[in-house]
C-alpha cells in the first residue's frame, strides 16, 4: 500500500479534528467531546465508528526500561501533514469525520499517545480508514522520538512493527 506525501494537496470532505497536545488527555473524554462536536455538526452521530488509542510502552526499543518518551515536531507543518494524511484517508474509504490527537514533548510509559476516531455510515469504511491512517501517521507524519532510559536519550531511527 502507498500512503499520500503530506505535501500532496487533498480535497477535504469529511470533518477533521487534529490536535497535537503537550499535557496528557484522556481518550474517553477526548471522544466524548468529539461526539459532542459532531452531533452539533451533522444532526446526528453516524452510524459507525472505528477508534484507536495508542499508549507509550514501559520498554525501549532495547528492551530497557523507559521514563519517558520524547516527540518533537515541526509547528504547523506536522498539523497541515496529518489533516492531509487523514482527508486522503477519509476520501479513500468514504468517512464522515476524523479524529487525531497526538502527544508532543514528554510522556511518560502508560500514557496515551495516539487517538484516532473515524466516524462513517457503516463500519467497514470506518475501520479501514481508521487502519490506513494508523499507518500513514506512523510512517509519513513528521514526528521525531527520542526514548529516554535511566537518564540517556535515544533517537529512534525505524518504526515499530504492527
């Protein structure tokens, strides 16, 4: 599969959240809020719904305990490349809404990093966006993590597998 460039221009259909955050956040209010938003929007909720969360792991890439994992990115470019990342998601498989959240700065094992929610009028679009977004985040947007362990940072150099 080949994922959009993020600087491919892309016509925007659906409804797009994207967020980066510096402080922790709950995915369950997150959503809750979302739900909130796109009831307004649209009337209604739609019929579907796919959702990820992704949590910062207690080991390294070295299997080293980890105290924190760092993402640092590019102001306004990362934000521009995920809303394309996921309108070209939305367009491929036909959702209603997207939702990113994502962490910046430091955060701790535990943590919730990611929160993707895709919003269709049947499952199937929802979760197949929701997967091919997962994996345009991890591979195209323009993020970069250090792990930290027992006081020494680490840049990560590859993406972790499925």
């Amino acid at each position: 599969m080949s994922w959009p460039s993020c600087r491919q221009s892309v016509v925007v259909k659906a409804m797009l959240a994207i967020q980066l955050e510096a402080e922790p956040f709950e995915p369950l209010s997150a959503l809750a809020e979302w739900h909130q938003l796109l009831a307004a929007r649209l009337g209604m909720l739609p019929a579907a719904e796919s959702h990820f969360v992704g949590r910062v792991r207690p080991s390294g890439a070295n299997d080293a305990p980890l105290t924190a994992l760092e993402l640092e990115h590019y102001p306004g470019m990362t934000e521009a490349c995920i809303a394309s990342l996921a309108a070209a998601a939305a367009g491929q498989q036909g959702a209603t809404a997207v939702l990113v959240k994502h962490r910046i700065g430091l955060v701790l094992p535990g943590d919730a990093i990611v929160l993707v929610a895709v919003a269709a009028d049947r499952r199937g679009p929802a979760q197949r966006c929701c997967q091919e977004l997962l994996e345009a985040l991890k591979h195209e947007a323009p993020f970069w993590k250090r792990e930290w362990s027992q006081g020494v940072g680490r840049w990560i150099t590859g993406n972790t597998p499925l």
